[in-house]
C-alpha cells in the first residue's frame, strides 16, 4: 500500500461555508504526520470524514485502501482513534471499560493492554469520572491502542491538559513510536506538542492546505529575508515561493521556502536592493507565516 491515506480535491460544505476546500492529503505507512492549523482550520472535520463519521461533498478519500463512506466501519475496526473529547461512561471502572471496549475488536491484545495499563499507572478499580483529564486521556490512548490498528489518529488529545500531563501524554506518544511501527496523524494547535512527534509537517487554514512536507526539510529551507532597499519605490515584486512579504520603508521582509543560494543571487540583483539578509526559522514562526501570509494575500 503506497498511501495509508489520500485525498483528492477533498471538499466540505456545511450550507454556504466550505470547511474543508480542495484537500489533497498523502501520507505514507509509518509516517507521524502533524496537522496544523488554528481553531477552524477544517483539522477536525477532514478527520471525520477518513473516519466515515461525515460524507464529503465532493472529492475522494481513501483510508487504508477503503472508501470511509461506504466502508466507514471496516475503517474504524483498524484504526485507533483519541478525539479531543472522550466519551467514555463515567459509571464504568477502568477495567470495565477496557473489557466492555474489547467485545468490538477482534484483533485486541490483552497482553498489549496490560502492559499499557501498567506503564500508564491506570488504577483498574477505579470510576472513569474520578480519573484526572490526564488518567483519562491515557485511557482515551489505551482504548485507541489495545486492538493494534494499522493507523492511528489524534484529534486535539492534549487540549484542556495542564503541562504536566501533556508532557506525559506527548511522552507516552513517542514511546510508541518507539516500540511500534505505527502511521499517526495527530493535529493539534499545540506547535510542540506537533514537533515533538512528528516527522512530516502539513499545515492547514480555512480548509485548505498550505503545505506538507517533512518536518526537517520544511524548516531547513524555510528563511526569513529581510532586504534593505534604497529607493522607496514601493514593494517590488515577491520571488517565487514566497509565503509572506510586508513593506515597511525601505525594509522589506519576506518568508520563503524552497530556499537556495541561487535564489539568494537573483533577490541580490532585483532592483534597488541595498542589501540582505537571510535568519533561520522556529517551526512556531513558519507556521505562524504560512497562515498571516495566506490572510493577507
């Protein structure tokens, strides 16, 4: 299988507000994918829709080599799944909620389980309802884990967390990936939470998205440019590429990705450029561009 997911110009509409817009997602086996995008970017409806918990208008999904529309349950029977709310029965114990979720999987691993349950520190005994949001979250995890699926997805698991159980669900996360070849997609507004985890870094905003690409690739060819020019002439024309460009005087300042030395000796040339001068960037900054760059384009 050459992609556990794809899109393909995948569109949502809810009346006249498109949700998610000419979505074309790839994400290969074993890839840890974070999907960025602030609050109504279209994260979470594009993950209903690879769940088969919402149709698309238009477009193709496929999850696993199937059609989560028409197979929606097959896809949910090999997927693990943390939403940012958990529905779990607050009257149920741990340990019936473990046994209660095992009836619907037939590939469940008790071994598995248990070993997640010890390493959590789950009290086995105890009510759903008197677990902290961080116990809760792990069981959340255990839940999504326990069947062995094929794909994992996180949906905003860390919201609402206080930084400590963040940080040891974020943990728990990596260790995972340690022990196990699984394909995670985890969005999340949480920049580092995103870096901690991911290898592949795709951004959303408004329902479209803006860039996918591994996550050491994105940041090591993305540059802040700032051109001193000595006319003020007005904002000459931005280079390919460019994700954000603002005029202030004679200070010019753009982010490019797909930075290279040949681009950096034609932005030299352009035309009342004084001088230039190229900065590294913090994923949280390119983020943070890539999103003010489409809004004010």
């Amino acid at each position: 299988m050459d992609a556990i997911i794809r899109t393909t110009s995948l569109c949502k509409a809810y009346g006249a507000q498109m949700a998610v817009d000419g979505l074309d997602l790839f994400i290969k086996p074993g890839a840890a994918v974070g999907l960025l995008g602030p609050n109504g970017a279209g994260k979470s409806t594009t993950i209903n829709m690879l769940l088969g918990l919402a149709s698309p208008t238009t477009g193709t999904v496929s999850v696993l080599g199937m059609d989560p529309a028409l197979e929606g349950a097959s896809v949910r029977q090999r997927v693990g799944y943390v939403p940012e709310r958990h529905h779990i029965y607050g009257w149920m114990t741990v340990e019936d909620v473990l046994g209660f979720t095992r009836s619907f999987y037939p590939t469940w691993n008790d071994t598995l389980c248990e070993d997640l349950v010890r390493q959590y520190a789950l009290p086995p005994g105890k009510k759903v309802k008197q677990l902290s949001q961080g116990m809760g979250t792990k069981l959340s995890l255990i839940l999504a884990l326990a069947h062995e699926p094929e794909l994992l997805i996180l949906d905003e698991p860390t919201t609402g967390l206080d930084p400590i159980a963040r940080d040891e669900f974020v943990e728990a996360v990596g260790h995972l990936l340690d022990r196990y070849e699984k394909t995670i997609l985890f969005s999340s507004h949480n920049l580092g939470d995103v870096e901690r985890i991911a290898d592949t870094i795709a951004i959303m905003d408004e329902g479209k998205l803006l860039a996918q690409r591994p996550k050491t690739e994105l940041i090591q060819s993305t540059k802040r440019i700032r051109v001193s020019l000595n006319k003020p002439n007005g904002k000459p024309e931005s280079p390919d590429e460019t994700i954000l460009s603002e005029l202030e005087g004679l200070e010019w300042s753009l982010t490019m990705s797909g930075w290279s030395p040949e681009k950096l000796a034609r932005l030299q040339q352009v035309e009342d450029v004084d001088s230039v001068q190229v900065s590294d960037m913090a994923l949280e900054d390119i983020f943070r561009d890539y999103i003010r760059g489409r809004r004010t384009a």
